[in-house]
C-alpha cells in the first residue's frame, strides 16, 4: 500500500483507491485502541471499549487485528478482547500509562510486534475530576494535560508518519461535549480537550494529502455504567437531551467505526457531537 498516486491518470488514481476501499472493508488492516482509563473515569474502560467493539462488529469480523490498552484493570480488557474474538477478530490486552511517554511507546512498539502496524487509532482518555477552579493546584494541571492532551499527541506523533507511507490512516479522538458546552466545576477537562481539539485543527490539515483523516468524537449523555451508576442525578441529566434518553453504547461504535472506514475519507478536522441534539446551536 505504498501511496504513488502522483502523476496517474484519474481513471489510475481512481483504481488505486478502489482497491484500498476493498481492501479496508475485507479487514486487511490493523487496530489499536489507545486508551488511557482511570478505574474511576467517565467513561469506564468496560463501556470506552464495549462500546466501540459492538458498533464495530462488521468491521471486526474476518481478521481485523486490535490492540485494547488498559492501566490498571486487566480484567475488563481481556473481557473486551474475548468480545472481539467472538466476533470473529483478533485482539490483545497492552497494559501502559499513555500519560507517560515511555508507556506509549511501549504500546506502539508491542502493536506493531504483534501485528505489524497501526493503521487506525481511537484513543480514548479518562476524564479528569472535577472541583473549584481556585482550589486546582499545578500538579493537577500537569496530569490532566498529561492524560488529556500530550497522550494523544504522542499516540499520534508515533503513528501519523507510518499512516502517511502507506498512503492510509484513520485517527479518532473520544473527546466531550464539553469542548462544545464547559460544564462548571470540569475545568481541568474543559480546557486541555480544548488543547486536544485545537491541535487536531492544525495537525489534521497537514496531514492530509497524504490520505490520513483525524476527527474527534465528542458524546453526551451515554449509557456508561458510571451513568447508571448515578441513580437520580442521571435522570436529571437524561431529561435534559430532546431525545429523552441516553445514547446507546452502540450508536456510538457505529458513529466511531465509520469515522475510521475508508468510506469516511472525506471528513478530517471535524469535532462531531454524539449528544441526542443537547447542543443548542445550528453549526
């Protein structure tokens, strides 16, 4: 898949990218998930997976290979990775703190040692707590902007320039809607997503003539176990989406794993709400 489309005919050009849709849709290409989850995160490592792997289950089947990142709990990675294989894809658990650098090296590294390269990346970062903004220290800034900003861009970093050479890549970012609506008391999480998706804005346009795509993804109110978990407090939060529900795990894998086939290879840049319509504006 070297990319040589310089100097061909359309009709040429046209057929190279033809075979690259075929060859993405038979699954030829491989999967990681970098995800850096906090046991007590928003969006749980159980629910940041699951809900991906489910809403991707065509694209798993027939050989997609993928690497599920976890911190510290194991055991919900490997269940995710026994979900995959049900499906009929190939997985394996790659425990690493991508909010050290070290660490995600190490997730690429053991990546491409498994399975060759990395062809698709969706991270998925826990959010940081909440709290007055007058009470967070520098330590708390420094670890926020670790695991919500610098960790993507050192996922990306190791991975855009092998995407480039081969002339196809997919990047997903699972932001919030947060960097749509800042929620009072979610500093820490309203301003280094905000670093995150302004860096995208730059790094994305760069990147693609080149035939790599990065999008973030910014959910709502989804029926994560942390949600359900909330008893009242969540219905409060589900009365407010027009839809008068929460987003379903698999609505969400389904908007992300488009966003990753090549027949999204026309929309890069973009901050896409999966909110049920709970934000106000027309753009």
């Amino acid at each position: 898949m070297q990319r040589s489309d310089a100097g061909r005919t359309s009709g040429e050009a046209g057929t190279i990218a033809d075979q690259r849709c075929r060859l993405f849709e038979q699954l030829q290409v491989k999967l990681v998930h970098a995800l850096r989850v906090a046991d007590a995160s928003g969006i749980d490592l159980v629910d940041g997976h699951r809900r991906q792997a489910r809403g991707r289950r065509a694209h798993l089947r027939d050989g997609a290979k993928v690497a599920v990142n976890c911190v510290a709990t194991v055991d919900k990675a490997k269940a995710v990775v026994e979900e995959i294989r049900r499906d009929g894809g190939e997985a394996v658990v790659v425990q690493a703190d991508v909010s050290k650098k070290a660490d995600a090296e190490r997730l690429i590294a053991d990546t491409v040692k498994a399975f060759g390269r990395v062809d698709i990346l969706v991270s998925n970062a826990g959010g940081p707590p909440g709290g007055d903004f007058r009470d967070l220290t520098l330590d708390q800034w420094s670890s926020a902007l670790d695991a919500n900003f610098l960790s993507a861009v050192e996922l990306i970093r190791a991975t855009v320039d092998g995407m480039a050479k081969r002339g196809f890549g997919r990047i997903v970012n699972v932001t919030s809607l947060t960097v749509r609506m800042p929620v009072p008391q979610l500093d820490l999480s309203n301003a280094t997503r905000l670093a995150l998706t302004g860096y995208v804005a730059g790094v994305a346009r760069q990147i693609a003539p080149q035939g790599v795509t990065i999008n973030n993804l910014l959910p709502g109110t989804m029926a994560t176990e942390r949600i359900q978990a909330l008893g009242e407090t969540a219905q409060k939060l589900i009365a407010k989406v027009p839809m008068g529900r929460a987003g379903r795990p698999e609505e969400f894998g389904a908007a992300c794993a488009f966003l990753c086939s090549a027949q999204a290879g026309y929309i890069t840049g973009q901050n896409i709400l999966i909110d049920g319509g709970t934000f106000p504006g027309a753009f």
